[in-house]
C-alpha cells in the first residue's frame, strides 16, 4: 500500500488545511477524551460537517480517544460510542484497553489504532495488540528502526505508524507526571502545561552523585536554561529509510499548532514523498516556522535523540523569519479576496501566499479594502477585510510576510 502521510487536525480549519496540504488522512480529539485537550477539539454536533469535509476530500479520518480514563470516565464514554456508529471516522486511536470491548460490542466495524501512548516498541507486545483486534499500532517514539523493522517482519499484517515531524516530550512516550506536580495539570488526562519547555534556572553546575566530573550540557540564556526540554523531531531527510523499515503511516505532530504551521510541513512532507524535483526548496520552509533544534530522534538509536543531525538552509547564508498573517477565503470579485487576518496586515508591507500548488508568490502591490470598497491602510484580526491583487490566487493559500533576516554563522 502506498504510504500515508498523516497530519494533525485541531479544529476544522486545521482539518481543511490539513487535506488542501497534501494530507492523506487527518487526526482529530472529541473534546474531553484527547490527549490534546486544549486544542479546539470537536464536539458531536460538528461531525456532519466533519463528514462533508471528509467526503469533498476522499481521505481517511482517525479519531484519538488516548486519554487514561478514570471509572467514571469509561461508564461515560460507553454511553457516547454508540452515537459515533455514523461518524466519519474511520478509526480511533486508543492507548486504554479497558475501551477496546467496548468498541467490538457497540464500534464492530471501526479500526482500532493503538496509541503512542501505550508504548509498543517489541513484536510480542505488537502481536497481542494484534490478536486483541487492533489494525494499526503507533509505535512509542523510543522504537528504533531497526526495531520497527523486526515488528514488522514478525507481524506483518499489523499496519505500524511513528510520528516523524514535531515536538518530543522528556518523559517515556508522554507519560509525564511533571505537569500534574508543578502545574496541578495532568498530561495524561489531555491538560499538559508543558512544564518541560518551561525556563528553569540552575544555581550549581549539573552534576550527577555517581558520575564526578561528568556535567550534563546545558544553554543558559538571560539566566535561564531549558534543560528539561527535548529537541523536535525531523526525518524529511530520512523517507526512504522509514519506509523500508515498514511503516505504513508517517506522523506529523502538532494538533494545538497554527495552520500555517501545519501547511508548511504537511507541503514539504507531501513533496518529499512524492520525490518532487524541487522538494528540497519546500524542505527549507521548516525552517520557517517556530521550532526547536531538529533532530533524528531515536530512529537511528537511543543516544540520536542528543544529536542535532539536521542541516539549515545555508544556501544563501541566511535564513527568512515570517509573521503569519491569515488566509485566503472566497473570491468575491475579479481579483477581489475575502481575507481570514490572524495578524495585521498593512497597505504597503509586501507578502507573501504559500499553496500546496505553489512555493510563494510575492506581492507588493496588492490593496485592502473594506466591504464598501473603501480603500483600508490596514486589517486587524476579527475585523471583516478584502485584498485586490492581480495575483492569481485560491481558497486557502496561507498569507505571510517576511519580518526580519537571520544569518546563519
């Protein structure tokens, strides 16, 4: 089967920008049993549209149902799954095996996909998922390659996905108490406050009891250092490599990110799959949105994750930082563009639009006007706008512009 690029679907203008990207299947939470809980989630009164959506695009749609769930909790969600039998999912990822009974009494014909969560990284633990009824299993993001490749040998009609792209978190797949001590949040019931990106400070060096002299690295700035937060993942570089190991599925994190954010890297993976000749050129563009140092992970072993193996865009010798503005909705006119604004846009600024059809296209010349058509020297997030431009655009493109120049040493 061809492999499936997977992306991260917040809310529904993340489900469309996720499919208009390049995305063959999407990822969503119903609000209260995600490991995402503060992303906008879904509710059931949205699935309709969920389902049109789904239906215009022709992809697969997979719904995460990953929380550690509490008896009362289980008693809730038993009363819910019989209302999801219509749903538009096509599969829902679990990590609680007390739902799995569940799902065969009253979800019979829907996939069952095991969580990251439930950190299956051997091929005996993938067999006994197997036989319990699960298609696919996402493996713990501590599986090597070589480990995946062995799952796969050993159960070979088990479909296996691994996130590829995205934030890592410091404690064993995820499940992290940190949050719940410092924060009163639980991670594990989809309320983390990511107390590891926090900045901490260090009074002494970091020196372990049994290992004199070793000091563990750590990059102070303005007196404070992240040591507790850990490298993002990126294996545009690496495809191939993912897939003769045999994964079925690649896996962008990112539920709670911008839509631009999930653009730019859905665009680039899309490209690099499908070997497009200038996939590098989008390949560049992760640089472009906020992340922090890239790296293998533990694909290529249990000490890659400490390495930052991935080469910047150096090319030019320097690197574009970009504001996210807003999106492109519906023409309205010839030339005439109902505007989405995040973030202001002003008469006179260039921009830029980025489309899954397009790298970018520039735009110093464009005009803003408001639904009279008086000309307007700026739009501001939630107020009504329209763009003239004598580009040609489509529904969807994101909007940019560039705000400073970086120099890579």
């Amino acid at each position: 089967m061809p492999i499936e690029l997977l992306a991260p679907a917040g809310n529904m203008e993340k489900l469309v920008t996720a499919f208009d990207f390049g995305a063959d299947a999407a990822y969503m939470g119903l609000t209260s049993y995600s490991l995402r809980k503060n992303a906008d989630n879904f509710t059931s009164d949205q699935l309709e549209e969920v389902k049109r959506i789904k239906e215009r695009y022709g992809r697969r749609l997979y719904c995460t149902m990953n929380i550690l769930f509490s008896e009362s909790q289980i008693r809730d969600v038993e009363n819910l799954l019989p209302t999801l039998k219509d749903s538009p999912f096509d599969a829902f990822i679990i990590s609680d095996l007390g739902l799995v009974p569940l799902f065969h009494k009253h979800l019979p014909d829907k996939e069952l996909h095991l969580s990251t969560q439930a950190s299956c990284i051997n091929s005996s633990a993938a067999r006994v998922y197997h036989d319990m009824g699960f298609k696919r299993v996402i493996l713990g993001r501590e599986a090597t390659l070589d480990d995946i490749r062995r799952i796969k040998d050993a159960v070979p009609e088990l479909e296996l996905e691994a996130f590829v792209h995205g934030a890592m978190c410091m404690s064993y797949s995820g499940r992290c108490l940190l949050s719940s001590f410092l924060a009163g949040r639980s991670g594990n019931q989809g309320d983390c406050s990511h107390t590891c990106r926090w900045n901490y400070r260090m009074h002494y060096a970091l020196e372990e009891e049994e290992r004199p002299g070793v000091y563990y690295p750590i990059e102070e700035s303005d007196g404070y250092t992240t040591i507790l937060s850990s490298k993002d993942l990126c294996m545009i570089d690496h495809l191939d490599d993912l897939v003769d190991a045999g994964l079925s599925s690649l896996k962008i994190e990112g539920r709670m990110k911008s839509i631009y954010y999930i653009a730019l890297v859905t665009r680039a993976y899309r490209k690099a799959l499908d070997g497009d000749s200038d996939w590098r050129l989008y390949r560049d563009d992760l640089f472009n949105v906020s992340h922090r140092e890239y790296s293998t992970g533990f694909f290529y072993g249990h000490d890659a994750v400490d390495v930052n193996d991935i080469d910047r865009p150096t090319s030019y010798g320097y690197r574009r930082e970009y504001i996210f503005l807003g999106s492109v909705g519906r023409q309205v006119g010839d030339g005439l563009w109902e505007v989405d604004v995040k973030n202001q846009i002003r008469t006179g600024t260039p921009i830029e639009y980025i489309g899954s059809d397009v790298y970018r296209i520039e735009d110093d010349g464009f005009t803003l006007v408001d639904a009279d058509g008086n000309p307007l020297e700026k739009l501001d997030h939630g107020k009504v706008g329209f763009l003239k431009t004598d580009k040609m655009l489509r529904r969807g493109y994101i909007i940019r512009s560039e705000s400073k120049v970086k120099t890579i040493n």
